[in-house]
C-alpha cells in the first residue's frame, strides 16, 4: 500500500468513527438504576462544564450487565434559582454503533447543579429516572 492510500484510509476511518467519544475513554459522571435498567452519564473529563458539552448515555441490564437497546432517548436539566424561571437545557443525541450508547450534546449558559431527567421508549421497555449534576 502506498502512503497516500495509508492516508487516506486513516482519514475515512477518523471520518467515519469520528462523531462522538470514544468508547472507554470516558469517566462517569453519575449513575443511576430504576427497575432492571442502570444509566450511565460519562463524558472524556468526567464532569459538565459552562459551554458546550459532548456526553455518552450507557443504558445496561441491571441484571447482566449487558447493553440494552433504549429506543428513543431524551435528556432535559432544569436549575432552579430564587426569583427566577428556571433555567431548561436539553440535549441532542447521536446515535452510536455501539448497542446501549447514545452521544448526545448539551450547552449551558453557566455553573450550578442541573435536576436531570433521562427518559427512554425501546426494547428495554418505557422509563425515566433523575439525576442530580453539576455544571462546572
């Protein structure tokens, strides 16, 4: 193979598996079971920060631990602050090739702790679970 193939098929490969994190290089950022389903925050710096966000949604069998098939997902944060509306985010997912992961993407204008609600409708069946996360 010469060089300008190798190349090439370096960056189709980049290309193609570049949409999202790479899987394992994450660091959770917080976990929750309902029923016979645990969720599993992660994003590469184990946190949420002020800005643009990029994140992993891990849905697994409580049971087995194998990835389970969600279906639809949603993520939506509100933050609630004294003499304010609240303050509502929600994310965009990505599908991933791995069965169980969705990348999703979210922004925050600023820092403080977000009530987080994950939904789902798939062949794990139809729930909902809330977490607590702060923005950094």
């Amino acid at each position: 193979m010469t060089q300008f193939g190798a190349v090439l098929i370096a960056g189709l490969v980049m290309a193609v598996g570049g949409v999202g994190i790479a899987t394992g290089a994450e660091k959770t950022i917080a976990t929750q079971k309902t029923k016979d389903v645990v969720v599993v925050l992660k994003s590469e710096s184990g946190q949420w920060t002020k800005g643009k966000n990029t994140f992993v949604l891990e849905f697994t069998s409580a049971k087995d631990k194998q990835p389970v098939n969600a279906g639809t997902v949603t993520l939506n944060t509100s933050m609630t602050m004294s003499g304010m509306s609240p303050m509502v985010a929600g994310a965009t997912f990505t599908p991933d090739k791995t069965p169980g992961r969705y990348v999703g993407t979210i922004e925050f204008a600023d820092t403080g702790t977000r009530q987080v609600t994950v939904t789902w409708d798939g062949l794990a069946g139809k729930g909902s679970t809330k977490l607590s996360v702060p923005v950094r």
